[in-house]
C-alpha cells in the first residue's frame, strides 16, 4: 500500500464516490492507477496535491511521503524527516492561527496528520 492509496481512500469517502472507478476517472487519472497505487507506486504531485487540499490535510507533507516511499537509505531517512516537519509545520500554522486556547482545540501531530480536537 502507498501513501496515495491511503489518501485516496480518505478522498473518496470524503467526496461520496461509489466507487473506486469514478473517484480515479474523477481526479483525472486512468483507472488501472488504482492497482498501482495498492502495489505501493504513488500518484504524481498534482494528484496527491488535489486530495490532500480537499480533505485540508498538508499537501507537502502527502508529496514528501510519497517521495519517502519511493526513494532507499538515506534519502528515504531524510524524506522521511521532512515529512515529520512538514506535519509539526501545519500544526504551527494552527497555534499561530490562534486556534489553541479556545474550548476543545489542541494541536497534536502523529506522522502527517495535524487534528484540532472538538471533544
């Protein structure tokens, strides 16, 4: 599995596609991608972009872990590495926003995902 795979089973749900043909041809990208993206391949930077925006997730952040995925050794390690400061980045954006301090809003990471609590 990929990181475009995971992200794109987010999108779908989000945008209410029956299924996985019509999400695909929906973001402009052949069908048989789909295959491709569960054998662990990932989408180009646009396609990745466009579902990561429309779930309000860090674009950046999906686009370095795909380059993680795709690259060995170090450069998988430092991939990885910017990906982790991509996610803490859009959390910043979240405290500097002044989100934080009001009723049932916090900033937490975990990998890419930045989550204001509503709890």
């Amino acid at each position: 599995m990929s990181a475009t795979w995971t992200l794109f089973q987010r999108w779908m749900v989000l945008k209410n596609f029956p299924s996985e043909r019509q999400a695909v041809l929906a973001l402009g990208a052949h069908p048989s991608s789909v295959t491709w993206w569960k054998k662990g391949q990932n989408a180009g930077a646009d396609v990745i972009e466009r579902m990561a925006e429309d779930l309000g997730e860090n674009p950046a952040a999906w686009a370095a872990l795909a380059m993680k995925e795709q690259s060995k050794g170090e450069t998988a390690r430092a991939w990885a590495r910017i990906a982790r400061q991509l996610g803490a980045a859009a959390c910043l954006i979240i405290v500097m926003g002044n989100v934080v301090g009001r009723d049932g809003f916090e900033p937490s990471t975990s990998g890419l995902k930045v989550r204001c609590s509503t709890d």
